[in-house]
C-alpha cells in the first residue's frame, strides 16, 4: 500500500517528461528500437566470439620434437627440438598465453568499435525515423488544418484526401461523413430555430397589437376588454401547444429509456373514440378498422404518435371528409394507418411535409404548427418503427406507421424485414400500390419512407 503514492508520482513524471508531439515520440521510439535490437546482436556476437578463443595447434613433421623458438627480433619460429622437450612446453605455453591476450584485444577493439558503429547508427537512425515519421504525419497534420477552418460559415468544404484506400484515406473518409451528417444536422437547426422564431414571432405580435388597442382604445368598454382578453387567452393556448410540441419533438429525438407492452388496437379504439366529437363538430366521419397489433414501447409516446397522426388527418381536411383508422399485425409488424380526404398533395412533396412547421400551402383548423408529423417521425425513429406515407390520388394523405412485433424487441431481429430506412430518408419506386400491401411488401412500392 505505501508503494502507491511513489507508483503515482512516478507515473505522473514520466507522462510530464514524455513528448508531446507525435513525430517526436515516434522517432524516440525508432531509435530506442534500433539501438535494443543493435545491443542485442552485439552482444550475441561478442558471446560466440569470445566462446571460441583461439588455440596454438602442433604438428609432427617427422623430424623430430618440434619447438618454437624466438628469434632476436621476437619472432616465433616452428622447429625441430634443438634443447629437449622441457623448452618446447615453456614456449608452447607462452604462445598461448600470447595468441590469448592477442585475440582478447581483438574483441575488445572489435567490441569498442562495434560500439561506436551502432551509435553512429543510432543517431542515423534517428533521423530517418524523424523524416519518415513526418511524412507519416504529413496527412494528419493537413487533415489537422483542414478541419481547424471549417466553421459553421463554411461547413460545405470537405477534406477529399486523394491516395491509396488505407488506414488515413479511411480515417478522411469517415470526418467527410462526419462533416456531412453535421451540416444537415446544422442547416435542419438553422431551418428549426428560424421556423420556430417565424411561427412565435406571429402570437406574439398580434398579443401586442391586442393589448396596445386596449391601451389606446379610450371608448373600451368591459366586452371589448372581454373580446380581447378571450383572444389573448387562445393565443396563449396555441403558445402553450406549440412549446408542448416542441418539448416533445426534442424528448423523441433523445430515443427511448424503457420499453413496455403496448397494442396499438387499444391506444387506436381510444384516440378514435375521445377524436370523434371534434370530428362530428368539423362535419368529419371517423371509420375505424381494429385489429389486434401488439408492439412494446412508451406507451406514452406510441400514444402521441397516433394522436398526432389522426389529429393531422383531421385538421387538414375538406368539409365532409372522413378519416380511417385500422390496426393489424402483418409481417411480423404491428402496423397502424391512418388516411384522410383533404387538399391534393404533390406525391414528390410528401417527405417535406415530416420536417418541421412544413404545411407546403395547406390550411388547418385547431391552430396547428406543422409539428404534427415530425413528431411522429421523431417518436417513430426511436422505435424502430418504419413510416410509410403516400399522397392519395383523390386529395388527403395515407400514412402508415410499422412497429417491430411484441416478440420482437429492436435490434434482436434485425433482418426481419430487409429495407430499414433511417429517419428522414426518402425512397422511390416505379409504381403505386394500396397502403395495405406496404408493410408486407416494402421494397415493391413507391412510397415516401421513414424510420
């Protein structure tokens, strides 16, 4: 326990001494490879050097004893015995002594220059190490600066890195990817924030224009302050909704925190029922189709989805219009649908009616704010719900929203069906088909799809 602290400091001063730059700790690390692995190979080169000292080796040439013998000049010569067999061991014994202090030397010269060779090598290796490592880097450190200048002001640009398909190309590739899902996300914000302003700013001036009229108007009398104030309470009822939606929208982005048992037949049976006396009040018929369709979810979510979804098909609608309503379960999927009669839709401007405060030209009754169906796009997305939608020839809108099954929880069974869209895709077909074969037969029909 009490190394700990010394374990900590020591750690905390070699992360203080480790260089920061990149280029630097790599060439540190050439090099610190280069000299390891030159050390080593010395080493095991002085070992079989040294285990193999050298040995004076005497033959019998047949005449007689052979001797070495010193000259005056401190040669050695190989001779026959002129003294006897005692001199020939006394010289023998210092030409080993002599050829072993000799190839001692050897190595050790040998080993003082092996040593200078592997540090001049070193050093060499170093800088090889820091040219290459700088063009290594050279691709990071551009893709660095590329990126430090793309703002929010120029969001369009992209790195584009040119070369062959590895590791860095792949990396490039994956901000470009990056920097584009930012500057949709970017420019839909921008769209939001000022769509947002726009349909604020509205209530907000005609509160004004209510409250300085009262303020001017001297002859007021208490039912003209009673008129005004009962405006003024509406249009902070529709503030009231539009910030409620808001607050929804966001939290549907967000995804989900549990999944609970949901049949959509039962939250349909209710919208339907609680929707049908505003229907008879706008002169509209509610026909319904239920069948059973479990799914899992929040319920409090799947419920909003299918109230917006029918809440939409009645506020844009023609006087005596209807509105369908089914559940089934098909393919594997809990399907609900909800269609309307109303003003005709251009079919290549369905997707634009899912992004926020879109209403392309189309009034509504009950104050809406073109939140509807983003809404249930947003709630769909975080189920893993599919979204089919498709203008009616005859005017209105069909949508139809596709649950994973109860027994089929997102993410386990992914292949279920093959075409998936994510949220805000938009795909087409060659050739329209009823709504009713859409959830069996996704990739056989033109349709605006989400996820």
């Amino acid at each position: 326990m009490r190394l700990s602290p010394l374990i900590t400091t020591i750690s905390a001063y070699a992360r203080r001494l480790m260089p920061r730059r990149v280029r630097l700790r790599l060439t540190l690390l050439y090099g610190a490879l280069f000299v390891v692995s030159g050390g080593v190979l010395l080493a095991i080169t002085y070992l079989l050097v040294t285990g193999s000292p050298a040995n004076l080796v005497l033959v019998d040439s047949g005449a007689g004893n052979p001797v070495v013998t010193p000259d005056s000049q401190g040669n050695l010569y190989l001779g026959p015995d002129p003294s006897g067999s005692a001199q020939l061991a006394d010289f023998t014994q210092e030409l080993r002594q002599q050829a072993l202090r000799q190839h001692e030397a050897e190595v050790h010269h040998l080993l003082v220059q092996s040593g200078i060779a592997l540090g001049i090598m070193a050093v060499i290796s170093m800088v090889l190490g820091w040219l290459v490592a700088g063009r290594v880097l050279h691709p990071l450190r551009t893709m660095t600066d590329s990126i430090r200048r793309i703002s929010a002001s120029n969001m369009h640009e992209r790195l584009a890195v040119a070369g062959p398909d590895d590791e860095l190309k792949g990396l490039a590739d994956t901000v470009d990817g990056l920097l584009g899902r930012l500057e949709s996300a970017l420019d839909s914000h921008k769209r939001f924030v000022a769509n947002a302003a726009h349909e604020l700013r509205t209530p907000l001036t005609l509160e004004h224009a209510l409250l300085e009229e009262a303020l001017i108007d001297r002859h007021a009398t208490r039912e003209s302050f009673r008129s005004n104030f009962e405006r003024l309470l509406e249009i902070s009822k529709q503030q009231a909704r539009l910030l409620e939606s808001l607050l929804t929208l966001s939290s549907s982005e967000r995804g989900l925190d549990h999944h609970e048992p949901v049949d959509l037949s039962v939250v349909a049976e209710q919208i339907a029922r609680t929707s049908r006396p505003e229907a008879t009040r706008r002169g509209l018929r509610v026909e319904t189709t239920i069948g059973p369709a479990p799914t899992s979810g929040d319920s409090a979510l799947v419920q909003r989805l299918v109230a917006n979804l029918v809440d939409n098909a009645m506020g844009y609608n023609i006087p005596d219009g209807q509105v369908e309503i089914s559940t089934r379960t098909h393919g594997g999927r809990a399907v609900v649908s909800v269609s309307n009669t109303g003003p005709k839709v251009p079919p290549e401007h369905v997707e634009r009616l899912f992004e926020p405060f879109q209403r392309l030209g189309r009034t509504a009754s009950g104050g809406h704010h073109g939140l509807g169906l983003s809404i249930v796009r947003a709630i769909a997305g975080a189920h893993d719900a599919v979204i089919v939608a498709r203008a009616r020839p005859d005017g209105g809108l069909a949508v139809e929203v596709a649950f994973l099954a109860r027994t089929e929880r997102p993410g386990r069974h992914g292949t279920s069906l093959p075409a998936l869209l994510p949220a805000a895709t938009h795909r087409s077909r060659t050739d329209t088909a009823q709504l009713d074969n859409a959830a069996g037969a996704v990739e056989e029909r033109p349709r605006h799809s989400y996820r």
